[in-house]
C-alpha cells in the first residue's frame, strides 16, 4: 500500500491521523479516495473544476508529480506520497519551492515539526561564538536543518593543527578567515542559510550589539572571558544560550534561559589564569566537539521548536573514554550577581581582568 503523509493543517479533517495508507494505483486514485473518505478535504485539494488548487503541491518520494506523470503516476506498494498546501504564517507564506520541499521532506513529515515548523526553521536567527571544534558540527547541523540565518563572530584564520576536529574547513582553508571559510561550506551545504560573518573579536564594546540581532546564542568559544562575556550579555538581552565545552575527552552542554540560572549560577568564578589548559596545550580528541556540538544543535533547534524538554537547569556531562553521560541539576542561584534576588552586575565588565587572561580566540 502505498503511504500518504497529512500536513499539520489537514489533520483536523482525518481525525488526527498524520499517516494514511491505500491500495491505489496512482495518485489520481489515491487523492480520489482521501477525498472521498474525508468529504471535507475535497474543497482544500481541489477547485470547483475538479482541478488541484495551485497552492495544493503533491509529491511522490520527494518529487512533485509535475516532473512525474501527473495524477497517473503509478504507485508501488513502498511509495510516500505527500500533499503540502501552502500556509499563512505572518507576513512571510510558508509556502515551499519543490526543491525545499524534496530538501526539507524528512523534516516536513515529522508531525512534530510539519511545514509550520520548517518555516519556523527558516526564519530563525542563530548565532555562533567561534567556528572551531564546536562550531563546526553545530553550523554544519543547523544549516542543514534550514536555520534561514546563521551568524558566526570568529577572528581567527583556519591553521593546519585545527583540521583534525573542525570540520567546518579543509586543507584549502588553511590561512584563509575561519569565517569566510565557514560561509562557502555552509551555503554549499544549504543555500538557504544566509551567513553574516562578523570577522571581529567579541567584546564588551561590541556584543550588544552584535548578539542582540539573533534570536538564539550557541557558545562554542575557549576561553573564560569570552565564556563569561557571552553569558551575561545573553542574560541581559535576555536571549537563549545555549552553552559547550570540551576539554581533551569531556564535554559539557546545557541551556540558559532567561530568568532561569545562568552560567554564574554554576561557576561564580573563572579558574585562576593557567589552571586550566588550552586545547593547544592539553590537546582534544577529534571526535569529542562532534558530540558536544551536535547537541548543542539538537537543543537550538529545539528551542526554534518549542520541542520536547531543553537542557535547562540541567548540565549534561559527557566522558568518551567511558561512553558515559551523566546529568547533575543546576539552580538559580538566589546570589547570583547578574541573575540573582539582587544583582549588582547591570552592564558588560572587563572580562579579560576579571578572568585574568585575554580573549585569544573564540573556537577551540
């Protein structure tokens, strides 16, 4: 039997089923009989002509029947067929091109995420501290989700010793801006994600400004000032950030909402300047930012999604020489400095003398 996807929008008319099935010959036959078992659903398909409304695309494995035998397409027992009408949603149509239909397809028919949750996708507005080692998995993931905008600050340029775990670059890279290489990837992964490079080192002068134009801050930075820089001006942008960190073969992620903790609630204070070494001077494993940045993906997207339970309050550890995750709770600190009962942190500071060391780069 051939299966039938139902948009989002349609499910009201079949009882709530996303899926259908149906012993049809062809799609002609097929959209003969999902009309006829659901009368209502015959006005939505077609006009009073009999004809296919034209903002009503019909797919068969990904591929519209326009380039196909129209409503004679043959169907086999293991054929996907999708109906997708176009949708309002604000001032932007979440209408798809037949090419982000084909691409988004495995996204389109998750009824968690639909064509409304794609659009949404679409106009989300991500930003990325650092395009190394955690930025590049994250980037690579997001732009393939169809995360329509996608900002990377990083001032370094791509050197030899960071092929081994930043995948974002190739050996053709080497000496180029990490961003500049960033954004031929991403846009070779995806041409949907639009990539605004801020080539520049993020600052107390700048990261207003520059954070306040996303909708979500993933930090993948290495270094504690540009680690705490970035949470209090996510705080007091009240923005989301969604926050890793690796450190030879351990990783950490979590999320800071709002009003909910922030990364002062967990380390009040940066270790002492050398206590902990760099990834230069301790060394990574490879693999290891893949993990951690993929998560990191997986929790933005969530976010744009309103989806399942987001790492909040909640600090995911992760060991790779043991395969072991483990998770321990963290709380709003009543204390807290900037998002405490009293705070007394209301603007950016020096963060280079607070951590006691300089912002040299922003991806490890």
């Amino acid at each position: 039997m051939a299966r039938l996807y139902v948009p989002t929008s349609w499910r009201r008319f079949t009882e709530g089923a996303a899926r259908l099935q149906h012993d049809s010959p062809d799609v002609g036959s097929l959209l003969t009989w999902l009309s006829t078992t659901y009368p209502a659903l015959h006005r939505e398909m077609f006009d009073a002509d009999g004809n296919l409304h034209r903002f009503v695309n019909v797919y068969v494995n990904n591929h519209g029947i326009d380039a196909l035998a129209g409503f004679e397409t043959p169907l086999d027992r293991e054929d996907e067929v999708a109906v997708i009408p176009a949708m309002a949603g604000g001032a932007t149509s979440t209408r798809f091109t037949p090419e982000q239909a084909v691409r988004y397809s495995r996204h389109i028919i998750l009824p968690e995420i639909g064509g409304v949750g794609q659009r949404k996708l679409l106009n989300a507005k991500v930003i990325l501290i650092g395009a190394g080692g955690l930025g590049s998995p994250t980037a690579l993931y997001l732009a393939a989700a169809g995360v329509g905008t996608l900002g990377i600050v990083d001032f370094d340029t791509v050197d030899l010793s960071n092929l081994h775990r930043q995948i974002l670059h190739g050996h053709a890279n080497i000496g180029k801006p990490k961003v500049e290489s960033a954004r031929i990837q991403l846009e070779n992964v995806n041409p949907d994600a639009k990539v605004v490079a801020h080539t520049e080192a993020l600052t107390s002068e700048n990261a207003m400004e520059i954070l306040s134009q996303y909708d979500i801050i993933v930090n993948g930075c290495d270094n504690f000032a540009t680690r705490y820089l970035v949470n209090d001006a996510a705080f007091l942008l009240k923005k989301p950030l969604v926050d890793g960190s690796i450190f030879r073969f351990e990783g950490q992620a979590s999320v800071f909402m709002p009003e909910k903790g922030c990364y002062r609630c967990l380390f009040p204070a940066p270790p002492p300047p050398g206590a902990v070494p760099s990834c230069a001077e301790a060394g990574v494993l490879g693999a290891l930012p893949g993990m951690i940045g993929i998560i990191q993906a997986t929790e933005t997207v969530k976010l744009i999604l309103n989806l399942g339970e987001p790492l909040v309050n909640r600090l995911l550890l992760y060991d790779a020489l043991a395969m072991e995750f483990r998770e321990v709770k963290i709380r709003r600190d009543p204390e807290c400095p900037l998002c405490g009962d009293n705070p007394t942190i209301d603007h950016l500071i020096d963060y280079e003398a607070f951590c006691g060391g300089p912002m040299e780069a922003t991806g490890g």
